[in-house]
C-alpha cells in the first residue's frame, strides 16, 4: 500500500486535478482504498489518482494573487473564496436529510390529512415554537442524563428530539427574519425633517 493516515496527497486525475488532503481512512480491501478530507469534503481516490506531496506544497497549491485571485494548474482563475459563506463546509448534508426525514415523518395530521413540508412557514406564532422549544429541550435533558422517556407514541429518540429542537429554533428565527421591521427615526432625522 503506497499511503498511510496522515498523508498529505494531491489528485492528478483529470476530474479532481490539483485537489489536495489528507488521507483518514486506508481499506486494502475497497477498489477505492482511500479517503481523503479537503477542507471539510471528503472523497475516496484510487492509489493512481494520488500523488504525495508535502504539506508546504498542498500549501502552495492553487495560490491566491494579490487580488485574490486562485490560478489553477489547468489555467483557469476564481476570486479567492475567503469571506465568502460555505453551505458546504458549514451545513452537514447527514444532519439536513435526517432533518427532513424527521419533518416526513410528522407531515401527517391527526384527520389523515397530510401537510406541505413548507407549511410551517405560513406562520407558527412564536410562543407555540418556544413552548415546543421547551418542552422538547427538557426531554432532552432527560435523555442525556440517561433516562428511557416515553410519550404517547412510544420511546423517544434522541435524534427526533434534536430535530424538534431544530424544527422549533428554525420555526422561530424564520418569524425574526421575516416578520416586517419598522425604523423609527432618530432624533437628528426627526429634526431634520422639520427644519
């Protein structure tokens, strides 16, 4: 096996040319032996896609101009990525399809009727997502302090309860951000206008 954990590698298949990271994960038996992370994306490699290289040189790699410009090797150019938001790096694709597995599950109502996955953005006035907020908080509690609870459907699971955790916070920062805001004039503005 030419790499081992910890190596620092560099892609030279057409695809990923010039990608750099590090190798976490060997597995002789895989007809792609090798995960590497970049950044925080991970990607299994077969042993001829990969190069050693040193960490100075995954350093060097794709070097940003005074401008912030990256050159790549092929040539092509992209304004540097720094300061910009990364959904990628910063949301986990797990975590979201866990999410609306949760939100599938609870989609349908008490009369067999099923809701919209967006129906929680007509409106769920604050206090109700808070109480829920509470309420699911509190199990959790109780589950992380080692106890089985139970509702009217059965045990409850860790993982739904931080999915109601999430449904309730994101029910609650969705009405902040999109409830209309009212600027009321400073007391320099108000004197400017009538003078």
């Amino acid at each position: 096996m030419k790499f081992k954990v910890g190596d620092t590698v560099m892609s030279i298949n057409e695809v990923h040319k010039g990608l750099t990271g590090i190798i976490i994960e060997v597995d002789s038996s895989s007809i792609l032996p090798y995960q590497v992370r970049s950044g925080d994306i991970l990607y299994r490699k077969f042993e001829n896609n990969l190069k050693m290289i040193t960490p100075a040189e995954a350093q060097e790699t794709n070097p940003k101009d005074a401008a912030g410009i990256q050159t790549f090797e092929s040539g092509a150019t992209r304004t540097s990525e720094d300061g910009r938001l990364s959904y990628v790096r910063g949301l986990s694709p797990v975590v979201l399809r866990r999410y609306l597995q949760y939100l599938a599950k609870h989609r349908k109502q008490a009369d067999g009727s099923m809701r919209e996955f967006d129906n929680w953005k007509q409106g769920i006035p604050m206090r109700r997502s808070f109480d829920g907020l509470g309420r699911h908080f509190f199990t959790l509690w109780l589950l992380m302090e080692g106890l089985d609870i139970y509702d009217d459907s059965g045990q409850e699971d860790i993982q739904d309860v931080l999915c109601a955790i999430m449904f309730n916070t994101m029910s609650m920062l969705y009405q902040e951000l999109m409830q209309p805001r009212i600027i009321q004039p400073t007391e320099e503005e108000k004197s400017a206008a009538s003078g």
